[in-house]
C-alpha cells in the first residue's frame, strides 16, 4: 500500500476566493504596516511593502482576478512569498490577504477538481481550483505567473 504524501500547506483568505500555498513558499506572515504606495500603479499594484530592509512589491490578488482594486484594513495580512527563480534582485514577493491564513495538511487525495478555470481578466495567476477536504474551495497560486507579473510590470 502506497504511503499518503501529507503536504503542509497555508490557506490564504482573499476578498474573492482562498488561495492555497505550500508552506515552504512563505517567508513571513506580516500585519499591514509600512506600505509604500507607487504612483500611476496598476490596481493590482498595491505598493512596497518595507520588510526586514527591503523593498518587497505588493500584489492584490483579487484586484489582478477581479479587476476591482483592493484595499489595506486593519484585519488585513500580508504574506511574504519567496520568489522561486534565481534572480538575486527579487528574492521575495508579498500579497494581500483579508485576514490571517489557515495552516492545512493536505494529501493528494484530499484535492479534487473544482471546475472551470479561475482566472479572468490577461493575467493568470492561478494553477487550478480545487476544493480541499471535500469542503473548502481554493485556487492553487502560480508563485512563476506572479513573479513574472511583478517582473514584467517592471516592479
């Protein structure tokens, strides 16, 4: 019998939708502070967070999904995210949350298809959405397609 791979994994609140990542993805979980906004941004644009002496650029990930902007509150987190390529000038992304994530140990056997693709607008940032432990419905964050979105942005 085959073992069941368990993954730990956060489950990140947006506005819209969960969004799931590995654990091993997040640097830090951080309350709003120290958020520089960017002139002329795109919505999704949120600003430059100031952590640990660096810059990280912020995303609203419903803003990108939604096209609607997306606002900092209170409850809001963000979750810094290590940036998966190699380039040394971009060691780390950050996203808006609505509140503090959900820590999940999920198999593979405990992901099912959702259904229909969703990403709307030009920019994809999701793998697929799926729905966890046959009761919470989540999209599956492409960490490539959100670097690559900061990057091409010139952010």
């Amino acid at each position: 019998m085959a073992e069941n791979k368990i993954i730990k994994c956060l489950l990140l609140p947006m506005k819209t939708s969960n969004v799931i990542v590995p654990n091993t993805a997040i640097a830090e979980i951080v309350s709003v502070e120290h958020v520089l906004p960017v002139n002329d941004a795109p919505t999704w644009m949120l600003g430059y967070l100031s952590w640990r002496r660096r810059s990280v650029p912020l995303l609203s990930f419903d803003a990108v999904q939604q096209g609607e902007p997306d606002f900092l509150t209170a409850k809001s987190k963000i979750a810094v995210l290590y940036s998966i390529s190699d380039d040394e000038a971009f060691p780390y992304m950050a996203l808006l949350m609505q509140r503090a994530p959900k820590v999940m140990n999920i198999t593979e056997e405990a992901i099912k298809q959702a259904g229909a693709d969703q990403n709307s607008g030009n920019i994809k940032l999701v793998i697929q959405n799926v729905v966890l432990n046959d009761e919470i419905t989540a999209d599956i964050l492409d960490l490539k397609a959100v670097e690559a979105t900061f990057k091409k942005a010139g952010y």
